[in-house]
C-alpha cells in the first residue's frame, strides 16, 4: 500500500500533492473532473458553475454523511487546468489546483492542496488519495472501490509523514 501524495509544510500550514498517471485521454480526465455525473462516480454529488469566478459545491456521501464543500472557480483552461477556492465548514478556505498534460496515450494530472489545516492534513492526504483511486477505476480500471475502507486504510500512514516534517 504505496501513498500517493505528499505532504509538506506550507507557512504555517500544510499542502498535499499528488502526481497520477491514467490510461486516459486528458480530455476524458477532463470531463470526470467538471461533469457532475461523472463527478458524482468518484468524488462527491456536484454541481459546477464552470467559469472563472463561479461556484461549486461537492456534496459527499459516506459513512460521515452531509459533508459538504464548496468555492469558487479560480482558473479555467479546459483540458490542462481547474483551480478552486475550498471551504470545508470549520476550516479556512484552502485552494486545490489540478493539472493535466498528456503522456503518450495516458495523462498526467497532478492534484496540489494547498492552506490545509495541520491537524487536517493527513485526513486530506488520504482522502484524496481514495477519491484519486476510485477515479482511476472510474476511467477504466473497473471495480468499484471501497473509499472509506481505503482511507481508514491510508490514514495512519499520512499521518507517520505529517509527524516527520
């Protein structure tokens, strides 16, 4: 069980970053990052005002039901980059930043977290890393992922890299 992200002290605060290759096409990673349906299959129940300056909120379901995220579009440039604020109720706004870029015939995309609470972090860290699973199955890997056994699974190891930096 590899972590995908990592961890790092941002001010007085931590990001995350994740770097993910997917047999995809980056139009295809495109559109499970901005279409609610598609959304809805590995993160969270959306709707997306897709424009710079526009809001979203990320209903997600779960064991911890009625969490609810939401923000404002802060970049756009279909196929290569969303940038989002991100409010969590309790927490302060962060930003999350997806970067897309062909491989051959894959895409990289690379998820950057960045303004995270400290104590939250590790919580963030495994959590993007089961949402990023289950988008890889999404895409084509088949299967359909146990994201909260997954993220109990990962936590206690974000949590040994949070107590190293």
């Amino acid at each position: 069980m590899a972590l995908q992200g990592q961890l790092r002290v941002d001010g007085e605060r931590r990001a995350v970053r994740f770097e993910c290759r997917y047999d995809a096409t980056p139009a295809e990673v495109w559109s499970a990052l901005t279409e609610p349906e598609r959304l809805a299959r590995w993160l969270a129940d959306a709707e997306l005002d897709l424009r710079v300056g526009g809001e979203y909120i990320l209903r997600f379901l779960g064991e911890d039901e009625g969490q609810t995220t939401t923000g404002k579009v802060v970049a756009v440039e279909p196929e290569r980059l969303l940038e989002l604020t991100w409010l969590y109720p309790g927490e302060n706004d962060t930003v999350v930043r997806f970067e897309l870029r062909p491989d051959g015939d894959g895409t990289i995309l690379v998820l950057d977290h960045r303004g995270l609470p400290v104590d939250a972090a590790p919580g963030y860290g495994s959590g993007w890393q089961a949402h990023l699973e289950a988008l890889e199955a999404h895409l084509g890997a088949g299967g359909e992922p146990d994201w909260w056994g997954r993220y109990k699974e990962l936590r206690p190891l974000y949590e040994a890299q949070e107590a190293g930096l």
